[in-house]
C-alpha cells in the first residue's frame, strides 16, 4: 500500500506521539511458506490448493501489499515441478514491488547448528535460486525457527544478508521491554553489520485467530504511544492450514473483513504496509542490540526434559498475566534448541551423521550431488519435536537417512570394508563406525556395545530408523481432565466462547491414559538379564525391571579387519560380546556370560528394535514381537504412530552363551 518510490523523511522524531499522530503507522508483514523434504505431495499439493494461491490471490485483489514473503527452498523446488504458473506469478509481484521476497536457507535447515561453510552455502544456494528463477537479490532472511546464536550475524553477512527477522522473545530474555520493540536494531559478530527486527509477539496470536477489529484497536493504541513501525512474520500456514482456520478465514469472513480493515486503515492515513528494506530507511533505529541464543518462547519450553518442562509450565500458569508480559515475563524462559540433540539421541545422531559426511564430502572434492544430498538431509523439521516438529514422524526421519545414505553411497564408491573409532556422535565417548561401499553401521562401546545405525547404502535406508518412546510433558498435564470421557483429540479453548479462532498453541486434548515410555536405548543387541517373571506385556508397557541392564553400560572394546567382515569384541562385568558386521549386510552376534552370576531361572535377553523386517536366526531362543508405538502431540491432537517393530529374544541364563543372526529381508 506505500508506494515503493516514497523518499525517507529527514529529522524523524523518533518516539514522539504527536509525529506519529501526523504519520502513519508502517506495519512491515511478512509471510513464511514452508513444507519439509520428504513431505507427501498429496500434502503439497493441498497447501497449494487451500493456503498458498487464495491466500496470494486475496492479498493482491485486495491491494494489500506489499508484504514480505519467503518460500522454502523444498517448497520451491516442488511448486517449480508442478506448479510452475504459480511460482511465475510469485515472480511477477516481486518484480512490481508488491512482494518482498526474503531467503533463508535453501532447505530450511536450522542455520546455527551447521558448519559454517555449510550455513553460508545453504544461504548462498536459496538467494541464487530466486535471482535465477526471479531475478531478485534477496536481502532480508527469514530465520528458520527463529533460532539466533551471535556468531551467525557474521556468518549472514558474509553471504550477503542485510537484515533479519526474530522473535522480540529474542530481545527481551536481554533485558529490552516491550515497549522498546517496534523498530529495527542494529547488530554485528567480528564488524559484520546486520539489521534485525523483532516479531511482536501479540500479532503473531491477534493475526489470524482474532477479529480484525481487536486488530485495528491494537494499531491505533502502538501509533497513540508514538511507536511508528510494527512487524508480523508468522507462518503462511496459519492462514488456512491450521486446524479450524480454512473456515475460519473463508466461511467465517476472517480475510474479507481484515482486507477491510486494512483498506480503512490506509485510506484514514493510520497505517501503511511497508517493505522491510524501506523500514529501514523510513524509521529510526532502535540502536545497537546484542542477542543471546534463543527461539520462540514455545521452542524454547518444547527444547526442556520432562520435569524442567513441566516446572516451567507451572512457573508461566503462575505468572500469567501482567507478570509474564512485565519485564520479570521477559527473562522467565525454557531451554536451548540444541538440547533437542541432547533430548533426543535420535536427532542427535542424525545431526552428527550429517555433520561427519559433509565434512568427509568437503575432504573429497565437494561432488555437486554429494552436496545436495546433504543439504537436503539438513531440513529442520525431523531433528525437533513440539507441537510442531517432524520427529516422531518416520517418514520425515526416513528422509533424512534417505538423502545421507545416497551422500555416503557416493562418497564411498568402491571402497572396501573398514572400521574406524571416534566419538561421531559427540558425547565423548568413541563408537565405532564400520563403513564401505555397501554399508554403513555405527557401534556404541559406552551404550552396552550396541548398533544404533545401520545404513543399508545400496537401499538408501537406514534400517534402525526408530524412536524411542520418550516421556513427554504433555502426556501428564498440570491440569487431567476433570471427566472420564477425556479426548485424545484437541478441542477449543475457554478462548472460543468470544469470536475467533484457536492458536494450536491455545488447543487441548487430554489422553485417556499415560502412555508408555523407555527408560532405555532403542536399537540393535540391547541385552539385559531379566527375572523369571517378566512377560511380553512387560516390554509393551515399558514396565521391564532388569535383574541387569547393560543398555547404558559403557563396555571396553576393540575391533579387528578380516577381509570382508569386522569383529567388535566387548566385555563388561559379566558379559563378553562379540559383534561380526558383514560386507554383505550381515550381522553377528554372539555373547558368553557366568551363569552363575544371576538368580536361578532368570533369562539372558537381547532387544533388537528395527524400522524394516529383519531375517533373524537365533538357536534356542524364546522369540517375543511387538510394535513400537509412540504418542506425541500434533496440530490435529495426538498422533498414534507405529515407529517399527521390537524384537525380544531370551535365552535361560543358566546356559551361559547365545548367537544370533541378523539381516535384512530381501525385497
């Protein structure tokens, strides 16, 4: 709605109510569109149909614009293949001006916790992909999950950004009060310079689940205090993808009326939508500001364990209100993005994983495909959990060992089988990795000498490609339900007794029961000695009490080549392990322990947890199934999901030895 010609004003007051009373309000908007790699194209195709073209097609119609705009580069790349008018029409807005196109990394990947060659590439390859296809120089950054860490300020300029968004979270777990944040900043890391603006967190839940009117109301009060720029970046997905919002914008008039509300505001000279880049020309700067590492405030309490999670939740009931928005709410905050890698081992191994072959495929020449397998592998969505978050979700997490596999197939063409120790996981313990051009497989010494990776590299899959079933803070809420017939699927707030639409971060649901939860590893060869009176049911309600768990227990080990096949021999108190990983896909296990070290009749178990159908031989065993299913929360509820299957195999203790064979079923 401002034109893109207007000329910075000279001697800008600068938070002086009667300036602003004269000017209008700026309000710097910007829409981020994003679906993760290895997402279903039908779900692609249904934000396209439901979210991304009515909504594009409502904002141009109704001239509101401009608006800043970022699309992920996996969104991209599928709109490109099968929505090319679509991306054609992006490009039209941008060249008239009406579209602001940000970048970010190309496959949205959580910029602070890669390398540094790695995030100014991602960013280098997502800002040459819109000036190829759009003949745009992106240079404002839509930041993945709003996750900042200082250093990458420096990282950002380098690649030729000029200015970000964050959460004003981000400004006042610093020490800034709300009052201060509507405006640009100022920052740099090692004399690097960049701009940065904080997302007002009262829009991101008034924009779309509120009426416009408490909208127009929210405006005239920031412009009365003198305040003459507000900013939005939120997910595109709001604006129809969420549960309820399709009717709530469409068949309830939500975007009809805020087109309305908009045109009034401009037309009464009280707000104007502006660009990002001319904000920064237009209006004064904040100053100097230095972040610490943050995200959203609900990242950061998704980040904790269980009961940090859970004294925060308490923490925020007890303050809600004038406390939690005061100064005192600003430095009330969760954990660290990074302690998803420590929450979640899973991640954390799919995290180092990448890391390990980027910088072997750096070693190597960088292969252009090497390169984008990588990069692919790099998606934020399947290394976190929230509401949002993919997780829990195998595919997602199958995508990425998808694309790490065929980086690593690459990387190893031709090479023969090999072992080599260190810590690839970065616990500081070592593992032992024995990889070569068919197999990549990751045993763990300090975890009871168990495998937790075995990439099958000519299927492109990682066959351990489970999660274990992790207590979460939801599944105990401070406030159970008060009636029996409790929802395993979310249901409105106190909020939807006045007009509006839920945030799902304002959804409930409640579980019926407490679901059941590991209090060990999940992968290959997890060996206990379990009492004569542990049954199948035990392993499936995670009630298992071993006489002796060797899940945890760090095992001295050694490791030795013999042609095709490498041997792990490790031993603890009381148990001797030996593990035969084969070229051919193989694996080995064999195990000698005193039998009269346990109580009589109890049995020697090994757990085997896999995502594909294992072939298992085992002489003498005692064979019990099961499925690994997880409950996690989701936009939609909680979500049920099968993560693979278990495999229990015992052995009385008093025969002192056991073998078994593992392979994977041929297709």
């Amino acid at each position: 709605m401002t034109p893109r010609t207007e000329k910075p004003r000279r001697g800008a007051a600068s938070h002086d109510p009667h300036s602003a009373l004269r000017q209008p309000l700026r309000f710097a908007l910007a829409l981020h569109l994003h679906q993760p790699v290895g997402n279903f194209d039908s779900v692609f195709q249904q934000h396209l149909d439901d979210v991304y073209r009515p909504l594009l097609a409502a904002l141009m119609a109704g001239e509101c614009w401009p608006v800043a705009m970022h699309v992920s580069g996996p969104l991209l790349e599928w709109l490109d293949h099968h929505a090319r008018a679509f991306v054609d029409e992006i490009g039209v807005h941008a060249a008239a001006g009406r579209l602001e196109l940000l970048c970010a990394g190309h496959d949205e990947p959580i910029l602070a916790v890669l390398s540094r060659p790695d995030r100014i590439e991602q960013v280098l390859r997502h800002r040459d992909w819109m000036r190829q296809r759009f003949g745009v120089d992106a240079a404002g950054l839509w930041l993945t999950e709003r996750v900042w860490e200082p250093m990458i300020a420096e990282d950002l300029a380098a690649a030729g950004v000029r200015f970000v968004l964050v959460d004003d979270r981000h400004f006042r777990v610093t020490g800034f009060s709300r009052d201060e944040l509507h405006r640009h900043f100022a920052s740099e890391s090692g004399g690097s310079p960049i701009r940065i603006f904080p997302i007002d967190e009262k829009l991101r839940y008034l924009v779309p689940f509120r009426p416009p009117a408490e909208l127009a109301a929210y405006f005239r009060e920031l412009r009365a205090a003198g305040h003459e720029l507000a900013v939005l970046g939120d997910d595109g997905e709001k604006f129809g993808g969420w549960p309820g919002t399709l009717e709530w914008l469409y068949r309830d008039g939500w975007l009809d009326a805020f087109l309305g509300t908009m045109r009034e505001l401009r037309d009464r000279g009280e707000v104007h939508l502006t660009r990002f880049d001319d904000a920064i020309r237009l209006t004064p700067s904040g100053g100097l500001a230095y972040l610490p590492s943050a995200s959203y405030r609900e990242m950061e309490g998704w980040s904790l364990p269980f009961e940090p999670a859970r004294a925060l939740l308490r923490l925020e009931e007890e303050w809600q209100g004038e406390r939690i928005d005061g100064v005192e709410g600003g430095l009330l905050r969760g954990g660290h993005w990074r302690h998803f890698l420590v929450k979640y081992p899973e991640s954390n191994r799919m995290h180092k994983m990448m890391l390990a072959l980027s910088a072997l495929s750096r070693e190597r020449g960088d292969p252009p495909a090497v390169r984008r397998a990588i990069g692919r592998a790099q998606c934020n969505d399947a290394y976190w959990h929230g509401v949002f978050g993919g997780l829990y979700l195998p595919f997602l997490r199958g995508s990425i060992w998808y694309h790490l596999a065929r980086a690593e197939a690459a990387l190893r063409a031709g090479e023969p089988l090999t072992a080599e120790v260190r810590d690839i996981d970065v616990d500081g313990n070592d593992e032992i990795w024995i990889h070569s051009a068919k197999i990549s497989v990751v045993c763990a010494p300090a975890r009871g000498a168990m495998i937790d990776i075995w990439l099958d590299l000519t299927r492109s899959e990682n066959l351990l490609n489970v999660i274990a079933r992790h207590r979460e803070a939801y599944h105990e809420p401070l406030h159970p339900p008060k009636h029996a017939a409790a929802s395993e699927h979310a249901g409105s707030t106190e909020a939807m007794a006045t007009p509006g639409a839920p945030s799902i971060h304002d959804l409930e649901s409640h579980l019926i029961e407490v679901p059941a939860h590991d209090t060990e590893p999940r992968g290959l060869f997890v060996d206990r000695v379990i009492g004569s009176a542990t049954t199948r049911d035990d392993f499936v309600a995670g009630h298992v009490v071993p006489v002796r768990s060797w899940a945890n227990q760090p095992m001295t080990a050694t490791h030795r080549v013999e042609g095709d096949r490498v041997e792990v021999i490790a031993d603890a108190v009381d148990l001797h392990k030996i593990i035969a990983i084969g070229d051919n896909g193989t694996l080995e296990c064999r195990w000698h322990w005193p039998a009269a070290a346990f109580p009589a009749g109890s049995w020697f178990a090994t757990e085997l947890s896999s995502s594909a159908a294992l072939e298992v031989d085992a002489p003498g065993a005692e064979r019990w199934d099961y499925e690994i299913e997880t409950v996690a929360k989701s936009e939609s509820g909680f979500d049920r999901t099968i993560q693979g299957n278990a495999i229990v195999l015992r052995w009385p203790a008093a025969v002192g030895e056991a073998i078994v064979v593992v392979r994977p079923q041929t297709r």
